[in-house]
C-alpha cells in the first residue's frame, strides 16, 4: 500500500536524536529493509563525525537532504551538499558530516 513520507521532518527528526547518540549519529530505514532489494534510509549525522571505512553492499547512492557531506574512497573524495546525489563507489568508502547533515542512502543489494 502507498505511503507518504516527508524527508525534511525525518530529517530534522534523525538530526535531534543523532545530537545525543553516542557516536553522532542516527539512521532510519523508510523503504525496504534486509527482506527487500531496495532500502532507503535517512542517516544524520552531526558535525565531525563520520560513519567509518566500509564496503559498499550493493548498487548505491546517497542525497544530501540538509547540511554538508564528504564521501571518500581511498585518495578520491566527492562533497555534497542539500539536493546533490553522490554515487557510492564500488570500493570500501567511508562518509564525513562537514556541518550537521542527514542524507538519504539509497541501495538495490547485490544478488
């Protein structure tokens, strides 16, 4: 059954939680899940901190819904900031929040 969902309220929503999680961050699946091909989750992020080096689970994007994000893998880096798409390199990668940011991470696993 459809549903709707509002990204920006998610967002601000995460962001409040990611302030007091150990670790500055938060994360909340809105589609899919480990069932699924496709998983859409909101992560926020607080400024500094980092969600570490790891391999990309399949095929991926992330869209920076608020703030300011680098994405790195190994000497290549690409910075986003509200409304650019990164695409997830096929590497083991790891993502920065610049300023307070959540971000929309879209991934269709691998079979």
């Amino acid at each position: 059954m459809p549903q709707r969902t509002s990204l920006d309220a998610l967002a601000r929503e995460q962001l409040e939680l990611a302030a007091g999680a150990g670790g500055g961050h938060t994360a909340h699946t809105v589609y899919g899940g480990h069932e699924k091909v496709l998983r859409q989750t909101v992560i926020a992020m607080i400024h500094g901190s980092e969600l570490s080096e790891h391999e990309n689970p399949g095929e991926a994007t992330v869209l920076v819904l608020h703030g300011r994000v680098r994405m790195s893998a190994g000497e290549l880096a690409w910075e986003g900031s509200r409304g650019d798409l990164i695409t997830v390199p096929d590497a083991r990668h790891r993502l920065k929040a610049l300023e307070d940011s959540a971000v929309l991470l879209t991934v269709a696993k691998l079979p």
